[in-house]
C-alpha cells in the first residue's frame, strides 16, 4: 500500500499490514512450511512423471516410483516457474518502491486516479478470463501453456493491490489539500487565549471510522492467497505435464542413436516388437540362451526395466516392463559399437 504520510506511524497502525502479518501467523501455525513445500513437490514430480510415461504408454503408478524419484524430477518442472515468480516478485517490489518514491516527490494522488483505474482495468478483465476458463474447458485461454491461471493469478493480485491504493486515495487528498491551505495561510499568528475549546481532527475521526475490523482485512487476506496460490499450482502443474511430454518427445527422438540394451533371458519372452529381433543361442552351456537386440532401457525403478525399441513411433511403439529378476540380463552397447550386434557369442 503507497504510503502518503508518515510512514513509520502509518505502518505500525495500518490495519492491511497487521493482517497480513496475521494470517502469515496463522497459515504457519496450521500449515508446517516443510511439509506444505514437500507436498507441492511430490505432487508435481508425479504429474510430470505421469505424463512422461504416459506418452509411452505407460502407466507410472505401476513403476513403484519413491518419494525421493518424485522430488528430484520435480526440479526439473519447477525451475523455471520458480524462477519466473521470484522475477516477477521482485519487478513488483521494484515498482511499489518506485512508486512510493514517486508519491513522496509530489506525485500523490493526481498519479493515483489515473493508475487505479488502469489496474482496476487490466485486473477485471484478466481475472474475469481466468474465472471463466475455470468454468468452461473449452475456453481460447485453456489452448495456450498455463495462460489461464496465470491469467486469473495476476488479475487477482492487481485487484487486490488496486483496492489497497484506493483506500489511501482519500487519506492522501486530505494530506494534499491540508498541505495546500496552510501554504496560502502563511506563518501562523500568536494564539490567542480563548473559552471555546479546539476543534477535533476530522481526519482522525474519519480514519477510525472507517477503519475495518481485523477479521475483516484477514479474511481478505486469506481469499486473495487462496485465489493467488491455486491459480499459481494450477499454471505449475500445467507446466509439469507440458515438460512430462516435452522429455518424452525428446527421448523418443534420441532412440535411433541411443546406447543399445542388449536383454538376455532363460527363457523365450515372445517380444514382438518393431525393430527387436530373438536371438537364440543353441550352445548347451548358455545360462541365458534368448538374446534380445534393438531395445533401449528408460529407468530402472522398483526391479522393474522399463525399455523401448529403438524404432518406437507414438503409432506402431510399444513400451516393455520386466521385472528385474536373476532369469534376466541387460548389457550395453554404445552406439559407437552397434556394428558389434548380431556377430556376438552367446
């Protein structure tokens, strides 16, 4: 909120700056920040993971992926976000302050009845687009990566903003116009003595008249978080499945020239798939006769393999789980050395 006098006195009594503190108090008191933080993590690394194995065709939950695997992909699809928001925080620190410089150089409300109207604007109409992709999936703004909650996030933020100056607008009038007349009424005169008594400070009397109760300014508080934070979880885990499937395309483009696993096994698989061939070794001292070529491992997770034939397309792919048993073997070949399959000895 723009200050317009004193700072210091004003800030220690305003009400807007004591809910906030308030409901940090509260949210941390009910919500641990750790387990809050860990939570939108996993939650995000299982949504990237999700639609990373699902562009295989591959159902993820059967993986036994861990906590720890969940965390450490989620790194990868929050960076950028994290990275953004911190951004756009500081932008907006930068120009509160810039503002405030900008108000206590004579600016004051002549420069706020014209920037008011213009966030009040701009916030309606992004928040209004973000609330309407909310209720219709088919909405221009859902077609665009994390254009809608982004969309209702900052309409939202520049309403509540918006509203915090407009409340300062009548206090910094006042300031303005009382500053004002006793320019033009000079020096003051010796006092002289007299019955009545003074008058009472308007300003005063109208400041704790419209001074809202506390429950009032939390509860605004908590609307506007909860509006902000979904709307902010909302772009992030549509940004975590855009990522899931922007890997996956990139891996798929990877296969042709990846490192090839070579899976031996006891006994026949029937692996049926584009580009894998059966090899069978008829030496009566093969501990593991049936010799695959022309997979490439994805993960190991959960003494499952996860594997892809080197010629996968989206249509005429398939993906292959195996659990990780003593019946099977991988050896790796590099892509170097791809003259080598075929010619080796079970």
């Amino acid at each position: 909120m723009p200050d317009t006098g004193n700072q210091d006195g004003d800030a220690a009594e305003d009400p807007n700056v004591n809910g906030i503190r308030r409901f940090g108090a509260l949210f941390g008191a009910v919500v641990a920040p750790t387990s809050f933080i860990t939570g939108l993590l996993y939650y995000f690394g299982l949504n990237q993971a999700y639609w990373f194995y699902a562009s295989f065709g591959v159902d993820a939950t059967m993986l036994g992926l861990g906590t720890i695997d969940y965390l450490v992909i989620s790194v990868d699809s929050l960076f950028v976000p994290m990275v953004v928001t911190a951004a756009a925080g500081l932008a907006a620190f930068w120009g509160h302050d810039l503002l405030r410089a900008r108000l206590a150089a004579g600016a004051r409300p002549h420069m706020l009845r014209l920037l008011v109207p213009t966030l009040e604007g701009v916030g309606c109409l992004l928040a209004a687009g973000g609330f309407w992709s909310v209720l219709d999936n088919d909405f221009f703004l859902r077609a665009h990566l994390a254009a809608a909650p982004l969309c209702l996030a900052v309409g939202v933020v520049l309403l509540a903003y918006a509203l915090q100056v407009r409340r300062s607008l009548p206090a910094a009038a006042e300031a303005t116009a009382s500053d004002d007349a006793d320019a033009e009424a000079g020096p003051p005169s010796p006092a002289e003595p007299s019955d009545e008594p003074p008058a009472p400070v308007p300003s005063a009397s109208r400041q704790q008249a419209s001074a809202r109760p506390e429950w009032a300014v939390l509860a605004e508080w908590a609307v506007t978080f909860v509006l902000v934070g979904l709307s902010l979880i909302w772009a992030a885990s549509d940004y975590a499945a855009a990522v899931g499937r922007g890997r996956a395309e990139h891996l798929a483009s990877q296969l042709p020239t990846s490192t090839i696993a070579v899976l031996r096994s006891t006994r026949s698989l029937g692996i049926d798939a584009p580009g894998v061939r059966e090899l069978r070794c008829h030496g009566a001292g093969s501990a593991y006769p049936y010799r695959y070529e022309g997979l490439v491992l994805v993960i190991q997770s959960a003494d499952q393999y996860v594997l892809l034939p080197k010629n996968w397309t989206p249509t005429t792919g398939v993906a292959l789980v195996l659990p990780r048993t003593d019946s099977v073997r991988l050896e790796f070949v590099p892509y170097a050395a791809r003259g080598t399959l075929g010619r080796a000895k079970c």
